[in-house]
C-alpha cells in the first residue's frame, strides 16, 4: 500500500528528458514526441515496477503483451527509468539507466520484439512519490512500462474484442486487464490481482493444498503439507526424533516408545520365565535388523519388601535380560540397566493383578 500511499500528483511531462546514446542492446532510443503526438486505439500503462518485483508479476505483464502482439503487430512500448532526486545528477541518471535496460533485456528474453521498444532514461525528473522520507527516495528507483496499440492497424475491431476492458475470461471476479492470473481455475478464491489465494504462505495455492494452515516456514510437500521425513506421523516440526526407525510406534513427539517386554517375572525372582523366552528372541531380532538403537533396560517391581530390596530386584532383572540378548548376539556395550523398584507402578499394588503387571521390564530406544 506504501506504494499508493506516497504517490503525488506529478505535473510535469511524462516523456520529455533526457537521452543517453550508448546502448549495448540495440533497442530504439529517441525522442517519445511518438507517442505524445500518436493516434492510439488503446494505452496500457502496467504498475510500477522495482527491483524486488516478482518473476510471477513480470511474467504476467509480459503475458499480458505477447497476447496483443498476437492479434495485432503494430504495437509500441515505452520504457521509462526513473530515479531519486536525492542522488547526484550522474548517479541519478546512471542508476535510471541500468533499471530500465535491465527491463528491456527480460523483454529480449520473453522473445518481445526489439522494434517495437523505446528506452528513456528520465534519471529525477519526474519522481512520482515524496522523497521527503525513506521509503519515498526508495518508491522513486521504478521503471514505467506502457503499452500503445496504434490506430489504423489490421484487424482493429478484432482486437477491441479481445482485449476488452470488460472481460473475464477465467470467470473470477477481475477483469482481463487487471487480471495478474488470467487463468485461474473456475470456481477458486483469487485476491485483488486475479491471483489464487495461499493463506498460510507455504508456496502451495490454497485450491491445490491438503494442509490449510500450515504454521510460517515450515517446509512442505507438493501437497502443501508439512513434512514428516522418518514417516512416523509426527511432521518434522513437531519431531524430536526426526530419525525414528520406519515401523517404529512412536509418542506424539516422534520419538520411541517406551516398551513393555511383558516378561511376567515371578515374586521375588529375577528369572526370566521360560514361557516369556520368545520375547527376549523376538526383540534380540530386531535389534540385530535395526543397528542404530541403543536401548536401556530398567527393572521395576511390585511394592511387597522393602525399598531397598525392591530397588536391587529390579536391577537384576535389567541384567538378567541383558544377559539374556548377550546371548542371543547382542553387543553388551549397546545396552544399558537401571532399576526403578516400586517407584513407578503401572497399576495398583492392592490385587494380584496390579502387582503382576508391576513386576516388568521397560526397554527405552535411542540412538
């Protein structure tokens, strides 16, 4: 909006000024007294632009001509560069200068015609905007880019037609000429250049993302949504353990969770039951299939005796199971042991069964 905020009303000439003859391009450069004194069926003069002006914009503009080109060749551009009054004379019209043929190359490049483009550089002499602030010495550093249909041209009542001022072709609420996104999808959101909405900014069109919403500069998919590289179903951005093992259950951090072996060790005893055994070979499997992990193996147990004779039960039960996958070919320096007691029950320790379900083995992952 700063852009329009600042503008003044300038009274002096649009195209009288001054000329440099060097011109590396090879476009026309002379006098505009053409397009002041011309018959025209039609001038055209698109928003300023600026150095951070947009690819998407300029490409848009250019689309904008080459479509005119195509119903009718007698057309004109002018190309005007413009520059603050707060440099001095040879820098103001220097920097002018390089604005306005750094457009005229992206013209050479969208395969516009040279013929049809004059070059002027107006360096301070009409600034368009106060330069009584930053952002008006700023908004003064522009190129003017206007296009003249010439009267008399093939094809004229064609080309009325075309470019009607009142058409919308891709039927979204803004007319052809104002229209930066001349074909945008029926039926979708556009804001007030023709183009679709993106909401949350992630680079994905609102109509084409999966994830509305997504949070600022967070990278996404082709989908719009946020990544979630290890597949776990926690995006990346939410993932403390962005590099979980695929198949591995997970908490709503991304990390592993901590495992139950269910082991159903016995009253007081540290040995592993011979109808468990096929668990401690299960789980030895995939630690040999997943290398990465380290696990720690803590012991825990019910509340009957004593804290300190519950606390050295539950260590020896961590050590019989490392025992046990050292066995089975596990390496004994990826394990580690600690014993919790009775410290951490899982359910109560008035019934039998909150006792057994007490009397466990927890594995935790890490890497």
């Amino acid at each position: 909006m700063k852009k329009y905020l600042l503008s003044i009303l300038m009274l002096s000439s649009l195209f009288a000024g001054t000329y440099d003859n060097l011109n590396p391009l090879n476009f026309s450069l002379k006098k505009t007294d053409q397009f002041m004194d011309g018959e025209f069926i039609e001038i055209k003069r698109f928003d300023a632009i600026y150095e951070d002006t947009s690819e998407l914009v300029l490409d848009e503009i250019f689309k904008t001509i080459k479509q005119y080109i195509a119903v009718n060749k007698n057309i004109k551009l002018s190309v005007l560069g413009h520059s603050s009054d707060k440099l001095n004379r040879d820098d103001a019209l220097s920097l002018s200068k390089e604005l306005t043929l750094k457009i005229a190359k992206k013209l050479e490049e969208n395969n516009i015609p040279k013929e049809i483009i004059t070059l002027e550089y107006r360096s301070s002499k009409n600034l368009g905007f106060t330069t009584a602030t930053n952002d008006g010495i700023e908004l003064s550093n522009r190129v003017m880019l206007s296009m003249y249909v010439i009267s008399g041209a093939e094809n004229k009542k064609e080309l009325i037609k075309d470019i009607s001022i009142d058409k919308d072709d891709d039927k979204d609420g803004i007319f052809n000429q104002n229209d930066k996104c001349l074909s945008t999808p029926e039926n979708v959101k556009v804001d007030i250049n023709g183009c679709p909405l993106d909401e949350d900014e992630d680079g994905i069109l609102d109509y084409l993302d999966d994830c509305l919403g997504t949070p600022s500069g967070v990278s996404v998919d082709e989908k719009g949504c946020p990544i979630d590289s290890d597949g776990d179903g926690v995006f990346d951005y939410q993932d403390d353990c962005a590099d979980t093992i695929k198949g591995l259950s997970v908490n709503d951090r991304g990390c592993p969770e901590i495992k139950d072996l269910k082991l159903n060790f016995a009253h007081k005893s540290s040995i592993i039951p011979e109808s468990s055994y096929h668990k401690v070979i299960d789980f030895a499997q995939y630690l040999k299939e997943n290398l990465v992990y380290k696990i720690q193996v803590i012991g825990h147990t019910d509340s009957r005796g004593t804290m300190a004779y519950n606390q050295g039960l539950s260590l020896n039960r961590a050590l019989a199971l490392k025992v046990a996958l050292i066995k089975e070919g596990i390496d004994a320096n990826r394990i580690e042991t600690s014993g919790r007691g009775e410290l951490e029950p899982l359910m109560t320790n008035i019934t039998d069964q909150g006792r057994t379900a007490n009397r466990r083995i927890e594995v935790k992952l890490f890497n």
